[in-house]
C-alpha cells in the first residue's frame, strides 16, 4: 500500500528533479560572459561574470512553491494516515478531520489545547513521537531545524511566489604550484547579475605567472523574503535536505502506528 504521504514525498522529490532540468537547460544556452580585471585593493586579480540572459525565475519558483507545498503537505498526510489508523473510521468525519495537522512549533511548546486539535486523534505513542520532533527542543537552535524552516517557506509560499536569486560559485583547475595554495583563490559569494565571482592571485611566491583557469557554477538561492537563516543558501540543496530529514528522521518512527 502507497500512503498519501508518500505519494506528496515523491510528487516533491519529482520538482526537485524539474528544478535541475530546468537549471541544466538554461545552462546549455551559455547565458553569462566572464572576464578578469586587477583588483586594485591587491595584487590578485578579479574574475567577473555578466549574466547576459536571466534564468525563468518565474517557472523556477512555481516548481519551488510545488515542492514546499508537497514536503509540507506530506506531514499532514501523516497526520491523517495515523488518525484513521488509530481510530479505525475511513472516512474519518467532518469535524475531526478539519482540524488534524502536523504540528511545526518553534520558540514555544505546543499547549495542551493545540496538541488536542492537532494530533490528540492518533496514538498516545505517536503524539510523543512528534511531540520529540518539534524544532522547539532544539532551544534558541530552533531555527536551524528543517521543520521550522520548511513551515516558515510554506507560510511564504502560500501568500506569494518564493523569491530566488541567482548565485555563482568557482570551479577551477590549474598546474599547482609548491609556492601557490588552493586557498588563496578566494570565492565572493552573493547574488550574481554583474559582478566579479572570485579573486586570485596570478603568480606565485617566486614571481612566476600561475596558469590558472576559473569557471563559474550557477545555482539558484533564497532571496531576501526567506528566514535570514537561508537567505544566500542554494534551494535545491535546502529542498533535498528537507526532503530526506520527513523520509529519514520524521516517517521511520511513526509508520509502525499506521498498521
């Protein structure tokens, strides 16, 4: 048998990989120019990057927005799935079901009334099992759980499109120098339209030219409208550990009280 929950799970994992087409096609197009310049504040140089065509940012948050409501929804599945399980009525009625919800709770506990309304309709068990999932045992850390985050973005999500920004990271390849380090090329992070990507230095301790070949790796990131936590950070691998944080940690120790 397939539950609900899992069909949502795999619904958002399939946006994850239309996220990544997406990405890859816009990719192939070559929509970017790159060129060095001195920096004047050093003795390294710059390397810039131009964005001449911008990804479909609207498309992209669509998918994005498809796959918050999917991870989120899964949750609440959940929460259904345990409630007829434990009940025994399939449909369960009108004014049970309404008010069933995964709880997310984050700089407080969930009082007695809300843990009632939301998940008193399923094992005594499985109310303490997710009672122990809740980001607010992380204390003032709660922010950093993928439960709280994945909430904050659906909330968002709900009201307008999430706001992505394009990034660049650096891949590189060079001769290595026993005088040159990999880590005096010095990535500058941030949202990308025009402007300089990394910094490097182009010769070495002894004065010789370091033949050094830089290439720019695009991803999209959370914009200025997402929790601060995740602003900068790359979507797909935020998604993708949110993903397997409900598959590996939330599902495991409450699907024996879906039987």
């Amino acid at each position: 048998m397939t539950y609900h929950h899992q069909r949502r799970l795999d619904r958002a994992d399939y946006h994850l990989d239309r996220l990544d087409e997406e990405m890859h096609a816009w990719r192939e197009e070559n929509p970017y120019r790159t060129w060095t310049e001195p920096d004047v504040d050093s003795t390294k140089e710059l390397l810039y990057v131009e964005v001449l065509k911008p990804p479909p940012a609207a498309e992209l948050s669509l998918i994005i927005g498809d796959c918050l409501h999917n991870l989120r929804s899964a949750l609440d599945n959940l929460v259904f799935e345990l409630a007829i399980a434990y009940v025994g009525i399939d449909p369960l009625t009108e004014d049970r079901a309404r008010l069933l919800e995964f709880p997310i709770f984050g700089n407080r506990e969930m009082n007695a009334r809300e843990c009632r309304k939301k998940i008193g309709s399923i094992h005594p068990d499985a109310q303490a099992i997710i009672k122990g999932l809740q980001p607010y045992n992380r204390g003032h850390r709660f922010t950093n759980d993928p439960l709280w985050q994945l909430n904050r973005l659906s909330v968002e999500d709900k009201h307008r499109l999430p706001h992505v920004v394009l990034l660049a990271t650096v891949g590189m390849s060079f001769r290595v120098s026993a005088l040159f380090a990999i880590d005096e090329v010095e990535p500058i992070l941030g949202p990308v339209d025009r402007a300089p990507i990394a910094r490097y230095p182009t010769v070495d301790e002894t004065g010789a030219k370091v033949n050094v070949h830089l290439t720019p790796t695009f991803n999209i990131g959370f914009g200025q409208r997402a929790p601060k936590q995740l602003r900068g950070l790359p979507v797909p691998d935020k998604l993708a550990e949110i993903h397997r944080y409900i598959t590996n940690k939330v599902v495991p120790p409450l699907a024996p009280y879906l039987d």
